[in-house]
C-alpha cells in the first residue's frame, strides 16, 4: 500500500520504520526540520522507565517497548539507550515517589529501597534530611531522541521511503486519502497516518476536548564542580517527590543535565504559543527542585527549551480512525518511551485491520 505518515516525531518515524519493514511505499511528511526542536520529540533525551503506579498496564507495556527498541538498535546498527535506571525520591506520603514505588511492588518488578543517609551517601547531590526514603530500578535510562531521529530518516531514505521535510500539511481528504501541502501539490495515501503531537488539532479541531494541549519548558544546567562526577554516573530521577512531578536526567549522550516540572505546565489553544523561553524561566524550573536537590541555586542554566504535548483527561494514549485516516497520539510526556513499540502496533494494525485492537493495546488495556 502507498501509505502517508503526517509528523516525523517519534510515534510517525517509528509508524514509517515499521510500515517499511512490512513492504509499504511509505512517504514521512514533517511541518519542520527532522528532528524538528519544537516537538516533543526533538529534544535531547528522554526517560524510559518500569515504574507506572496506577496505570500498571503500561509498567508491563515497557517490555514490549524494550524489544522494539532492540529491533530498531538492529536495524540502525547502533543503540541511542543509555540504560543507567532511574532513581525516586519519596517526601510526603502519598507523593507520587510512593506511587509509583506501590506499583512496582504490586506488578512484581525489583528495585534497591535507600533510608535517607544511604542514598545521601550514594547519590551526595540529595540534601540530607528533606526526604523520607528513595528507591532505585535497573530498568530505565536515557533515550537519545535527535539521534535516534537522525538515524531513522536517514534509515527510511536508504529504504527508498519519501521524506518531506520543511513541508506544512494544510488538510486531508479522509475520503480520498489525499493529503494537502502548503507550499502547493499533494500526496495521495491509501492510507493515512496522522501523528502530528500537539499540532493534530489544527488538523482535526473537532478532537479539542477530547484531547488538550499544554505548553512547558525544560531547563539545561550545570552542576556544580565537586559534584559532577557524582551526576555523571547517576541514574535519571524519575520524580523528586512531594508536589513538583519533578524529573531529572544527568548528562547523557553530548547533552547536559535537565530539569523538568509538571508544575511548569500551562494549558494552551495553540501548539505554537509561546515558544520562546522567558527570562528567568530556566532558573525558576530549577529552584523547585529544592528540596530533595542540595545546593541547587548553584546549578547554572545552559539552556531552555520549549515543548507542546497533548494530554487525555487520563493520560492515555489514543487512536481514532476516519476514513482512510489513522490519528495516533501518545499523550503526556510519557509517550516517548513508547515510540518503537507503538510504530510496530500502528503498522500492525494497518495490514490485518483490526483498529479496535490498536485502539485497546494504545490504552494499554491488552497488555
């Protein structure tokens, strides 16, 4: 089949990998640059990680994920993981520190429990006394995104797959499949797979509501000099605890160090607004990191960058069939992680037909 894959973020590159693997004339349009730094997907790196809480299907979800990635660390020749695990601070009870640990003891999965002065001891950039206990799993780390989406582009062109980048899609004809550019002409699908992120709904405004877009910023640092050597062998930080929904990752693959807070989302009707950091903005993501982070006003911003996700009211990913069109999204910053797997499901689901099936396994309801 002649299948049109619309955003080359993680689930359209990996969708496009897989519907080539499976014999498909596939053409992967981008709005912007692949990777393209506006998306979720185009910044540095990302987490990959067991520990879910509540929504255990996806803790057992990252198996799956896992073999993916595998097949496509094949297929490229290289691996773009960084598997150091990752570590969570628990301060209040209750915290989603506690949350998650509570789900990883429920599905069966291990992990190292830490009193406050071993994991001090362990990891000296925790400030002693600011939490109740931390736990650490092997299966987590860092996944390279610019890298992994250098490598598939690349890995589509060799394949004689059709890459549009720099190129804006304006509409799509469910019925007819036809997929319409800004700059003039159009592509003609079969089928069509829409994983456009947080800019579907300028394709599909009829899904607000269903689907809401946020704006935030991620922070780039420093570490101070005494302690960098313990941040370069350290495991991401899941969650810091008590009510940030604060995640780290150390410097991993050329990048540095990031800070990144749920707190720092703000609801937007435009995946475009506000893309620009603010002055400041760095430094204030940062300063909630403390506590369980010491000294963290010593951290020196390098760089901020600006991202737009997509959120159920859940959180949970979605698929939704229209015509010859398939709209994918992984919604939350959580997606990611799910790339690999979600391409090869998407590309299943195409050739045998059974949508319901996508739709349920997206929602991590068949796992």
């Amino acid at each position: 089949m002649r299948i049109a894959v619309v955003g080359a973020g993680i689930a359209g590159l990996s969708t496009a990998w897989a519907l080539v693997k499976r014999g498909h004339q596939v053409t992967l349009i981008e709005q912007g640059s692949i990777p393209n730094p506006l998306a979720a997907s185009g910044d540095h790196h990302r987490i990959i990680r067991r520990a879910y809480g509540a929504a255990a299907g996806y803790g057992r979800l990252i198996t799956q994920a896992y073999r993916a990635w595998d097949e496509m660390w094949a297929d490229l020749g290289r691996s773009h993981l960084d598997p150091r695990g990752f570590l969570c601070v628990s301060r209040e009870p209750g915290d989603d520190a506690q949350k998650l640990r509570e789900g990883l003891e429920t599905g069966g999965y291990l992990f190292d429990l830490f009193d406050p002065q071993a994991a001090v001891e362990r990891w000296p950039f925790l400030e002693s006394g600011s939490f109740r206990y931390a736990f650490f799993s092997k299966e987590g780390g860092a996944l390279h995104c610019r890298k992994i989406a250098v490598d598939l582009v690349a890995w589509l062109r060799s394949r004689g797959a059709d890459v549009y980048e720099n190129s804006k899609v304006t509409a799509i004809d469910l019925d007819e499949g036809r997929v319409t550019l800004a700059q003039g002409g159009t592509i003609l699908g079969d089928r069509v797979v829409v994983a456009a992120g947080a800019w579907v709904l300028k394709l599909f405004p009829e899904l607000d509501g269903t689907l809401k877009t946020y704006r935030t910023a991620l922070a780039y640092a420093e570490p101070p000099a005494d302690l960098r050597e313990a941040w370069e062998r350290a495991p991401v930080i899941l969650d810091v605890g008590g009510r940030v929904d604060g995640y780290m990752i150390p410097p991993s693959g050329g990048a540095g160090m990031k800070f990144g807070s749920g707190l720092h989302k703000v609801p937007t009707s435009d995946a475009d607004w506000n893309r620009l950091p603010v002055e400041g903005e760095g430094e204030a993501i940062r300063n909630l990191f403390q506590p369980p982070i010491a000294r963290v006003r010593e951290y020196r911003i390098t760089e901020v960058v600006t991202c737009a996700y997509t959120f159920t009211e859940d959180e949970r990913f979605m698929g939704v069939e229209k015509g010859k069109c398939l709209i994918i999204s992984a919604c939350s910053g959580h997606g990611y992680k799910f790339g690999a797997a979600v391409g090869r499901r998407v590309a299943e689901a195409i050739d045998d037909g059974d949508i319901a099936g996508l739709k349920a396994w997206l929602r991590a309801e068949t796992v």
